[in-house]
C-alpha cells in the first residue's frame, strides 16, 4: 500500500515517520529554497537517497544546493537529469533495497511535473510512497511580484501550458478571466520553441482572440529569487516594453511566468520584493559563514545575495599556558570581573572551560562585562548575562572604559580584572580599566592571522565590479581582504563599522560610502540598506532605471592616494 492509506499512527493528522523502503515526492517551491514545507525539510533530514530536480531552466541551479543543506552529511545525492531518463527507475530501485528516497520537484509534483507517473509506479511495484505539495510557481510566483490573480470584479483564473501544442488560444481569450501562462518561450518571439510561444506571438493571438490591446499584462522571471524581474505593460507594448528592459540588464529568460488581466494593473502598486533596498545586490562579508549567520541573514533580508569571504583566520595561541592559567584564576576566584571584546574571546574561553568539564557556572560570583550586542549575544548564549555592556552610540574599547567602575578598595573585595583577547587588539580597554584603579591580566586567547586567498572567481569579482558592497568589519578586514585578493573596484559601495574602519579603508585608496552610527555588524547591515534605499528613491524620482553599483561599472579601479 501507499503511504496515504497505512502510513499513519492512529488519530494522527499527518503521516507517521516514514519507513524504510519508502519514496517521498517532495515539491521544493519554484526557486526561493525557503519556500520548501517544513514535511519536506523533515523527510530531506531523514533521507538516504535524493534525487534532484529537473530544472525548468539553468538559471535556478544555483539557488538549489540549499535544500541539501537539510540532508544528512553521508546522503547519495543523485542528479536527475544525468539519468538517462530513467530517474523513476533508479529511485523505485533504492526503494526496494530499503532506502528512504526524495525526489525533488520545482514547485509542486503534480502541477507542471510528472509526479504522477513517479507515484503510479510505486504503487504498482507495491513501493510506500508520499506526496508532500510545493508551492507552485502558479502562486508564488504572481504573489512575489505583487500580481492579484483573482482581483475584485474577476472571477475566474485560467492556466495555460504554453508548451501545450493543441491549446486554443482563441477560446482562452475570451471574456475577462486572469490568463497565467507557465513556460512561454523568453527566448524566441518568432517561433515556437521548446518552451512554447514568444512574448510576441502570444500578445498577438490574444489580442486577434478578442482581448483589448490595452489589457494589463505583467511577465515576471527567475521568479521568488533575488534575480527576479517583472516588467509590466500591456499586450499591445510587451515586446516593446520587454526589448527596453533587456537594453537596460534585466533580460527576461527562462524560466518566466506570464500573467493577463486586470491584477497585473496593479503590480508597480503592489511589489514588495523587487523594491527591498538591496534587492539583488551582491554583498561581500569579509567573514567566517560561523561568524557571519546573523549578519548574512539580515542582508537576505534587505534582498541582498550575501556572499561570506573569510579574510581571517583564528588559531589558538602559542603558548597555551596563559589561558590555562587564567582558566584556574577564573575558577579559584582569582578575578573580579572579566572583560570580552569579541566573539571569538567568548569561544576561546568556553572552548578552554569545556574541555575541563566546566561551563557558565565557573563564572558564578564574577561579573562580566561584553564590549558590543554582538559579544553579549555570544555570552547570552554561553548562559552568562553580562553586567556591564557600552552604550549604544559607542560599542567599543573606549566606549566600555566610559561606563567602567573605578576601583573601590572598601567595597570590590579582588582588584583584578581578566581581559582575554586577540593577539592584535589595541591597548584601549586595558591601559583604562588600569587607569581606573584595577589589575588588569591582559591574556591573549586567540591569534588572528590573514585566510587563504579566495577562489580566482572571487578575487575576479572583487577587482572587476562583480560586487555591489563590500562590508568591512574592522581594520584589520580592509587590511587582509586587500592583501588576499586586491581593492574592490571604484563602482563597488564601501560600507565600514566606524571611523578606525573608515581612516584605514581611506589609506589604502578607498572611497567609503557608508559608516555605521554605531560599531555593530547588525547598524552597520542597516546603514547599507538606508544607502540602498536613497540610491532607488533617488532614480525612481529621476525617471532612471534602478541599477545595481555592479550594473555601472565602468572597467576601471580606484585611484590610490
């Protein structure tokens, strides 16, 4: 039997956990690998076979590897289309030497896909199997563009496989219905081609169908990914309208959507995707993915495409027997506060207590102060609230030392503070906190030495306009990104943390665009996204075309000073 009809635990609502010897056809949305369902991430996790999908066009295959990323470490992934047409077989196959097999389909099996004949199959061999739907382009597409498909006073929506040969075209015009097209051919408007009509003859037969030449029609390609492009206009001016956009880079190809009718009226009213402040722009994160998780997923949230290029890389000390004893001090009450400056000083620390079998508890009695949100955030997640952070105006050494306690012999019964950090840190925090009165144990947890140059495509980008920002951390980022793999090119936004950031970035020959108001990843993120909006505001108040800084490049590099 199949999954729908013995798979279930009794009174449940879902299916149980799937067997072995068990195929789930699992829809992955139409590009976005967010938009994949919480059932298909669980059965992905549990997978020992996967089949990928068969794209509707190459310029997607990028935005899928992420759905792997919910996958087991040692998964048999298995690319569908080098299967000689037989993926159905090879998937019925593991099945039945007991495998759990997904095969993934853009947007949902059983629209638009042949899921159908997958399921069929299983059946017939007696396989368990699972349908789990997807979003289907049908959908999310038009709602990622800010297309109503069943606007006030519409009533019906039609869909239309262009692919679909003896499809009357003529009927399909008829009366006011929303028209969504799937698979019209982007890149041939004189003849059919594999994907079915152009732009142009489609225009055409609607209008010779009946439809007004001034009936609202919007195409919308790469559709739910950061490389989404609608253009809107009419079926009378669409090829006029399409050839304009290509001339200016937003080139409508495969995979595109096609939507007729009165909702596609109100799609410049409506769109919410394109118009993010970095929709599209490629930005560069001078950091470790560990390091860089909360940072890139706030840029994914201006629409950015974040891109992490670690330019440090952060080894143990030499000599571990400060930190060992630090460790010990930490331990026997040694110390009355302890002071962390970064992230990584907070996993130095942990690490060190951890591998003696302690945790946060070894700071029982200890206050702590944390130099920024993002070190807070790191010792929230240790389990220590610090006692001490800077203001807001000014997270750094300096702005600590303004808030810091003097030393008070009648009332701070120990004087000594712990100050674990960098090998490179600057001398702000200790020689203050000293001045305050205390004893400082300056210890060095951490070294930081320059990454690996990036891969040559990288390096390329970096030099030829390839990014739209890059984010520069701190000092020592602008250093060892330009030591690694050159200067940004003169297009490129600078974006910077603070002013030390700013004065270095300027001594190697660079124009900074952006500088936090304050010295966090998180404003500084912010504060590239208020310049991004200005940047659109600025060319949609012009009449311009909103262009990304890697869409102006003009093939020269920034002047040193």
């Amino acid at each position: 039997m199949n999954a729908q009809t013995e798979n279930r635990e009794p009174g449940s609502q879902k299916p149980a956990e799937p067997a072995v010897g068990h195929i789930a056809l699992v829809g992955a949305g139409p590009g976005d690998a967010d938009l994949l369902t919480l059932r298909g991430a669980a059965l992905l996790a549990r997978a020992d076979v996967v089949f990928t999908l068969r794209e509707p066009g190459p310029e997607l295959a990028k935005y899928r590897p992420a759905l792997l990323s919910h996958c087991r470490p040692d998964v048999l992934v298995v690319d569908a289309a080098e299967c000689g047409g037989d993926a159905d077989g090879l998937a019925l196959a593991h099945a039945r030497d007991g495998q759990r097999v997904v095969r993934l389909y853009s947007g949902d099996p059983l629209l638009g896909c042949r899921g159908a004949d997958l399921a069929a199959a299983a059946r017939a061999a007696d396989v368990e199997y699972e349908i789990v739907p997807g979003l289907s382009a049908v959908t999310a597409v038009p709602a990622y563009a800010g297309l109503p498909l069943l606007p006030e006073g519409i009533g019906e929506l039609r869909v239309l496989n262009a692919k679909e040969t003896g499809l009357d075209w003529d009927r399909a015009a008829e009366g006011n219905a929303t028209l969504l097209v799937m698979f019209p051919d982007a890149s041939d408007d004189e003849d059919p081609g594999a994907g079915g009509p152009g732009f142009d003859r489609l225009c055409k037969t609607l209008i010779a169908g009946g439809r007004p030449d001034t009936t609202p029609v919007a195409v919308t390609r790469m559709g739910t990914t950061t490389e989404q492009t609608t253009v809107s206009s009419t079926l009378a001016r669409l090829t006029a309208d399409l050839k304009a956009a290509d001339a200016k880079g937003h080139t409508v190809t495969k995979p595109a959507l096609m939507v007729v009718g009165e909702g596609a009226r109100r799609q410049r009213e409506l769109s919410w995707f394109e118009t993010r402040p970095l929709f599209g722009w490629r930005v560069l994160v001078p950091r470790t993915r560990e390091q860089a998780a909360s940072l890139s997923e706030q840029l994914r949230g201006y629409g950015a495409v974040p891109e992490e290029v670690p330019t440090i890389s952060v080894e143990p000390p030499r000599t571990p027997q400060q930190m060992e004893r630090a460790v010990r001090g930490l331990v026997t009450g040694r110390y009355q506060w302890v002071a962390f400056t970064s992230v990584n000083a907070v996993k130095a620390i942990r690490e060190r207590l951890e591998e003696y079998g302690l945790d946060a508890r070894a700071f029982a009695g200890v206050r702590v102060a944390a130099v920024g949100d993002q070190t807070a955030a790191a010792l929230v997640a240790f389990g220590i609230q610090p006692d001490l952070v800077p203001p807001a105006h000014d997270q750094s050494g300096a702005g600590l030392v303004a808030v810091w306690p003097p030393y008070d012999a009648e009332i701070d019964p120990i004087e000594r503070v712990l100050l674990p950090r960098a090998d490179i840190a600057t001398e702000t925090l200790a020689a203050g906190v000293a001045d305050l009165g205390w004893e400082v144990d300056d210890v060095t947890a951490y070294r930081t030495v320059r990454a690996a140059p990036p891969p040559a495509p990288i390096r390329e980008a970096i030099k030829g306009g390839g990014f739209d920002a890059v984010l520069f951390t701190s000092s020592s980022t602008v250093r060892n990104l330009v030591g690694i793999a050159g200067k940004p090119h003169a297009t490129t936004v600078i974006a910077v943390i603070g002013p030390e950031t700013a004065k270095t970035a300027e001594e190697f020959g660079l124009r900074v665009d952006v500088i936090a108001p304050k010295t966090s990843v998180s404003a500084l993120a912010e504060a590239l996204s208020q310049y991004g909006s200005a940047q659109r505001k600025a060319a949609v108040e012009a009449g311009k075309p909103v262009l990304r800084p890697s869409q102006k490049r003009r093939g020269r590099r920034r002047k040193t000073l």
